[in-house]
C-alpha cells in the first residue's frame, strides 16, 4: 500500500472526515486530499502527528509493508495509569462569526469550549454552557455573564440557587433587585428580606419593610395584612428614602407591595 492509501484507510477506520482531520493537523481540507492521493507528502511533524492520532508507527506509514504482530511472543499485560487530559470528546463548526466557530463542543479535563455556541466542562461564548461557564447568555453549575443561570450565576439578570446579579433570583438572592428565600438587596422581596431602602417578606427588615410576621423599617414598617392606606403609606415613604439614581428601581418593587 502507498502512503496515500494507509492514510485514507486509517482516517476512514478513525471515523474521520477529511475537514475534521485537517482541523487536527492545522493544515486545510485540500492539502489532506492530496496526501490521500499521494500527490503530496506530509512533513515530518505532521506525519508524527498522524501516527500519534492512528497509533501506528511511523515505519508503518514510510514503509511499504503492512505492520507484522509477533504472534509467537508472550503477551505481557500493559500497566498504563489513566491520565484524564487524554480523554476528551472535541468538534467544531467550520463556519465562524467574527473569530469564533459558530460552535465548538469541547469535553475533557482542562480543556475550554470557545464558540459562538460553546459547550464543555469549561465553556466560553455568546451562549455558553458547561460546569464553569462564561457568556452573554450562561448555563452552567457557576455561571457567569448578562443573563446567568445556574447553581451559582453572577450577571446582569441572575437566576440560581446563589445568585447575585442587578436582578437576582434564587434561593439566595443578592442584587439591586432580590427575590429569593434569603434575598439581601437595595429592594428585597422574601421569606427573609433584608434590604436597604425596601424589603416585603414574611420578616423585613429596611428603610421600608411590610413583612407578614415581623417587619423593622429605620422609615416606615407595618406587620400583618396590606391595606390600601398602608399601600399609600409606604410607597410616599418609598419615594422619600430612595435616591433619585435608583427611583425606576422602586416601581418594580412596588409590584410587591
């Protein structure tokens, strides 16, 4: 068999396309083609590559003879340690936008999925999903972009079991605005609601707090039912407490009230 020959058939046995490989390799789909065809010869670094991808050896590939096992010796089992670097599952798109492939899919130990579209362990794109994730829109176990979703997010708008954001939502909630089970904020909606200048909750505690069973307001406060009058009362006392920068802020709180 020509060299051609033994690289076309042991890409097609690795379940290669010849634009994945080229990928590899870091040379273009055409010059893969012509390797196959034998109208080209590989450099050394790329033939020591290939060999290294098939696990052939290099005498395999030069030499015009196929690769002899010596089936009268005695096989002694190979002690080889894992080594987790080594196992990963990796593809991309051809197609880019800007610098980044349209997605990358990147799975393994201490490797990054950078795409447009990215998912991996650790991920990093416009949409971006993985254990550590970074992104304008981010998915992950921590989570970190504009809009973050995750068991820890951080972001502009932030949604998890921790989040903290501008506006955060979670189980613990730390932003501007915070709605959560334990939210801490400059407005903070809860069962336990510690806020700055507003807190609504079952115990509030802020400038302005309305809570169900315990409330302490430095402005205003009111325990129990919500009527119309106390509605007035801490919204005239709302827009007394909150500085001019944060005034659209209260309208949403409002919502709560």
């Amino acid at each position: 068999m020509t060299l051609g020959e033994k690289l076309q058939k042991l890409r097609r046995e690795h379940n290669y396309t010849q634009e994945q490989l080229a990928e590899l390799l870091g040379v273009s789909r055409q010059a893969v083609g012509k390797w196959e065809a034998d109208a080209a010869f590989p450099e050394t670094e790329k033939l020591l590559r290939l060999a290294k991808i098939y696990g052939c050896s290099l005498d395999y590939l030069l030499l015009d003879r196929e690769e002899q096992k010596d089936e009268t010796s005695e096989k002694v089992p190979e002690r080889r340690m894992w080594n987790l670097r080594e196992i990963y599952f990796e593809r991309k798109s051809s197609r880019t936008v800007g610098d980044l492939p349209l997605w990358h899919i990147n799975i393994g130990v201490g490797r990054t999925a950078k795409g447009f579209f990215a998912l991996g362990l650790a991920a990093k794109g416009v949409f971006s999903a993985g254990l550590l994730s970074v992104g304008v829109v981010s998915l992950g176990l921590l989570s970190l972009g504009l809009l973050a979703f995750g068991n820890i997010a951080l972001g502009l708008l932030a949604f998890g079991a921790i989040a903290i954001g501008a506006f955060a939502a979670g189980a613990i909630a730390v932003g501007l605005c915070a709605v959560g089970a334990l939210s801490v904020g400059c407005f903070s909606v809860g069962a336990l609601a510690l806020g700055v200048y507003g807190a609504v909750g079952d115990t509030a505690k802020a400038a302005v707090a309305l809570g169900k069973t315990a409330a302490e307001g430095g402005h205003f406060a009111h325990v129990g039912e919500v009527t119309d009058a106390v509605r007035t009362s801490a919204k005239a006392a709302l827009y007394e407490v909150t500085p001019k920068a944060l005034r659209q802020l209260q309208y949403w709180f409002f919502r709560f009230i």
